[in-house]
C-alpha cells in the first residue's frame, strides 16, 4: 500500500470530514501541533520508569486523538468523539496528586534534571504552543473546552515533569545574572 497519495501537492489537505483546507490554515495548524504533542508525550514515556505515569501518558495521547479530531472536523456530526468535562476533571485530579507528592518551591525552577522529567518539559511547551494555536482557533469556532483541557494539560505535564525531578534547582535571578 503506498502511503503518498499526491492529493496535497498543491498545498491543501483534507480533513476529517473531507473538507479541503490550506495546509498551514489554523486549522491545521491547530492539529498538526495537537500531533506533534502527542508524539513528544510519547517520545516522553520511554524514559518514564513509573508505571502509573506510563498509563496516564497514554490515556493523554489516546484524548489527544479526540481533541485533533475535533479540530480537523468543520462538520461536528462527523466526529463524535468529544472532550467532556470529565476529561478535564480527570486532568485536574492528576495534577492534585503529583503536585501533593513534590516539594513545595517558590521559584522558578531550572527544568529537566532527569531525561523523563527533561522530556515532558519539553511536551508541556508544545502544550503550550498548541493551547496558543487553539485559541487562535478560537476566533472561528467554539473550542473552548479544548481551550480548557490543553490548559489543564500543560499543567499535569508540569505536575508530572517536578515530580520525576531528581533534584530541584531554583532559578535565582541575582545568581544567574552576576554568574
């Protein structure tokens, strides 16, 4: 089976419904970076040596699937597959947990003293660009749960990254700045 198809030549793709768009539409771009979060989730978990975060990273990636395909449809009865509230709510608990097993720091901190807490800060960025992306989104169509999940995303991948800190190492601006 070949992969190519040649139908995006000319710059526009299809989306989920069959709707062809710009490729770099917001939209799409909306989408491909929701994508590129989840592989770096993915790329994340393969340094991740706690079981538990193995299972909620990919409990993460398979709702990263609803969200890029909510974003991809134009028309809603295509794709049934929707962010509930309890999503979110199940983000939020994640977050109260692991932020209750990390010290408390008032500061900034230096990000990624292990590879699997390195490697979700990095996904968390991206979680923030596609939040941005989003919400740019958000000026055509009514996205705000995905607004709200994403957010709330970026936050337990955070909560995850300080977590698997292996120390933590506060930003002290008078320090950094005479070093």
């Amino acid at each position: 089976m070949q992969i190519y198809t040649k139908t995006g030549d000319k710059g526009q793709t299809s989306l989920f419904d069959g709707t062809r768009v710009d490729k770099d539409s917001d939209r799409v771009e909306a989408y491909g970076t929701i994508d590129e979060l989840s592989s770096f989730i993915g790329l994340a978990d393969t340094f991740v040596e706690d079981k538990e975060i193995n299972e909620i990273l990919l409990r993460i990636q398979k709702k990263l699937f609803f969200v890029a395909g909510q974003i991809a449809t134009i028309d809603k009865e295509k794709f049934k597959y929707k962010i509930k509230e309890g999503d979110i709510k199940e983000l939020e608990d994640i977050i109260d947990k692991y932020i209750a097993k990390t010290p408390k720091v008032d500061a900034f901190i230096v990000p990624g003293t292990s590879k699997a807490s390195a490697s979700l800060h990095v996904a968390r960025t991206v979680c923030r660009r596609a939040e941005r992306r989003v919400i740019h989104l958000r000026r055509i169509e009514d996205v705000e749960i995905l607004v709200k999940y994403i957010n709330r995303l970026s936050d337990t991948l955070y909560a995850l990254a300080r977590y698997l800190e292996k120390e933590i190492i506060p930003m002290n601006f008078e320090d950094a700045y005479n070093e």
